[in-house]
C-alpha cells in the first residue's frame, strides 16, 4: 500500500507539471496574441473616426428636428398672417360693395326725387290736362267718321269716292287712317296718365325719397370710416404676412440644407461603416478565439488546483503510509533482537560475537536510512 500512494503520489505530480508548463505556454501564446491581423492602433482609429460621425450623424439628427420644428412653426404663423391678411382683404372689398351699392342707391333714391319734385313742379299742369282732353276728343271724333265713312264706302256710296278711286283701295286708305288714329289715341291716354297726378303727393314722395337716400349717403360715411380702418389691418396684414412668409420660407431653406447635410452624413457613415465591418468581424471573432483560449486556461488553471490539492492528499498519504511502515520495521527490528536473544540463551552460545552492522557499520539501526536520501527512492 505504500508502493501504491508513492506511485499514485508521483502520478499527480508528473501530471500537475505537464499542466504546470501547458499553462505557462498558453499564458506566453496569450501574452502575444492578437485578436486580429491588423495593428491595434488603427482599428481604434477607424472606430474613433466612425464613433465621431455617429456623433455628427446624431447631432445632425437633433439639429434635423430642431429645424423642422422651427419650420413647422413659421408655416403656421405664415398661415395665421396669410389667413389674417385674406379676412382683411375680404373686409375691405365687403365694404367696398357694400358703400358702391348703398351710394348708388342714393343716387338712384336723390335722381328718382328730383323727377318727382320736377314733375311736381311741372307749369300749366291744368292746360295740358285740358289740351290732353281736347286732343283725345278729337282723336275719338276723327276715329267716329272714319268708322262712319268705311261704312258707307263698304255700302257701296259712291259719295266718298273720288273719281279713279276704287272701293278696295279706298277702305284700305280709310283703315291705315284708323290704325294712326288708334296709336294716336293711345300716346294721348299715356300722357294724360303721367298728368293724372297730385302735386303735393309727388312732393312728399320726393322728400321721402331724399331722407332715404340722406341715409344711404350716412351709412355709406359710416362705412367708409370702417373701410379705412379695414384698409389699415389689411396693410399691416400685409406687411405681417411677408415677413411671415419670409421667414417661414429661410426656415424651410434651413431645414433643407440640414436635411441635405444630414443624408451626406449618414451617407458617409454608412460608407465608413461597411469599410469597418470586416474589421469588426475579424476583431468579434479574435477575440472570440482569445476567450475561448481564456476559458480553456482557467480550465487548465482550475485542473492544476485540483491536481495540487490531490498532489497535498497524496503526499499526506504516502507520509503516512511511510510512518506506518517505518513503526513495523521497528517492531520487526525488535522482534529479531528478542528472537536472538531468546537463540542466545537456548544455545548457550554467550560467546557468540554480536552481528556485524548491516552495511559495513558498527551499531546503531540497520534499517536507518542515509541522511539526505529516500530509503525508497
């Protein structure tokens, strides 16, 4: 059993250095190691050179956002002054109508008033009714003999015949006469209507004629007074609404010319990203590699722990079984003198020389090992 423990003692041990030099190899393999075939420095330039456009790109972004609101914002106030100055715009033609409707109006009401008052006012009113009259009497005479004569002619009277003169063609002459005398009749009927008036009636409807259309003249003024106000919101709408819309078209110019940097940013980013990927492959899986070699050398360094505390088991137990085999030398050792002095005194022999030391040394332990060696080695 103790040849055992020796050998299974020697066993970890030869087996502990074989890890103990694998690891001092791994470690030397890793000090040198890199992750990648380029050098390190430029790998951390090509991220720091792509980490500042991200950051360009993202500020670019904000910048982005910032303008667009800035433009949304002076679209709005554009529209608000645009929409301000058309609302002022129609104010002012609404009034225009309306003042060009109310003053013709009363030109129409003061030219309808002055007829009345001049008809009104018309000399010898009573003359020209009667003149009117007489005209119509006569109209209606004249219309009475030439019914009369036509009859007669249609009779056959050859008194209204002249010589030559046909019956035909005289009642034709009579009924052309007649059809005059008609429309004569008519045109005088009109004119003694348009006479057939009250003076003093005519008067008052010419003087409400006038106040009505003294009304329209106030409500025009009044009007107008508001169109001049109209007019002043409308010129300050306008000048409102131009730098409204000035502004509104710097800030979209300035949104575009953000837009424009910010697409050559994220072009160029994207550029510099795709030259950048088979570096960042290559590094990913180096160090992929490198941690894997990590794991497998803390593997090593966790089996040399191991092998470490059974290598100090080991040896406890090979010191033990040296021990225990060193108390049954001794009790052998004693037993053999006990056995000789026993033979001793059964042979009688007292004059038996002692034995000879073993080893060529003279007393002391035969089986006591030389100093500095293993008995066992």
């Amino acid at each position: 059993s103790f040849k055992i423990a020796r050998d299974s003692w020697e066993n970890v041990v030869r087996e502990g250095e074989g890890l103990h030099q694998d690891i001092e190899q791994q470690l030397i393999a890793l000090r040198t190691a890199r992750p990648s075939s380029f050098e390190p420095h430029i790998y951390k330039e090509r991220l720091q050179a792509a980490e500042r456009i991200y950051a360009d790109v993202k500020a670019q972004r904000e910048s982005l956002v910032s303008a667009d609101t800035l433009a949304r914002e002076a679209a709005q106030r554009a529209e608000r002054t645009s929409s301000d100055f058309r609302r002022a715009t129609d104010a002012v033609r609404r009034l225009e109508d309306e003042i060009s409707t109310l003053r013709l109006q009363r030109s129409e009401k003061e030219t309808e008033a002055t007829k009345r008052r001049h008809k009104a006012n018309t000399p010898s009113l009573d003359m020209m009714k009667q003149q009117i009259a007489q005209n119509i009497e006569r109209n209606l005479a004249q219309a009475k003999e030439m019914q009369k004569v036509g009859q007669r002619v249609q009779q056959g009277d050859p008194d209204y015949l002249r010589d030559g003169e046909t019956r035909d063609g005289k009642i034709a002459e009579l009924t052309q006469k007649l059809a005059q005398l008609k429309k004569q009749h008519q045109q005088l009927l009109q004119q003694q209507s348009e006479l057939d008036f009250d003076p003093v009636a005519l008067n008052s409807e010419a003087a409400r004629l006038e106040d009505e259309a003294r009304t329209l003249g106030q409500r025009a003024e009044s009007l107008e007074l508001e169109r001049l106000t109209a007019e002043r919101t409308r010129t300050e709408s306008v000048a409102a609404s131009s730098h409204d819309t000035q502004d509104a078209r710097a800030a979209q110019e300035r949104r575009d010319s953000v837009a424009r940097q910010l697409s050559a940013a994220e072009a160029e980013a994207r550029r510099q990203l795709a030259a950048l990927q088979p570096m960042i492959q290559e590094q990913h899986s180096g160090w992929q590699s490198l941690l894997a070699r990590q794991k497998k050398l803390d593997s090593d360094q966790s089996r040399l722990g191991d092998r470490l505390e059974e290598s100090e088991r080991s040896a406890d137990t090979e010191a033990q079984m040296r021990a225990a085999f060193a108390r049954e030398v001794d009790a052998l050792i004693d037993g053999l003198h006990g056995m000789r002095a026993f033979l001793q005194q059964v042979g009688g022999s007292a004059d038996m020389p002692p034995p000879a030391a073993v080893g060529g040394t003279s007393g002391g332990d035969p089986f006591a090992a030389a100093p500095g060696r293993d008995p066992f080695a």
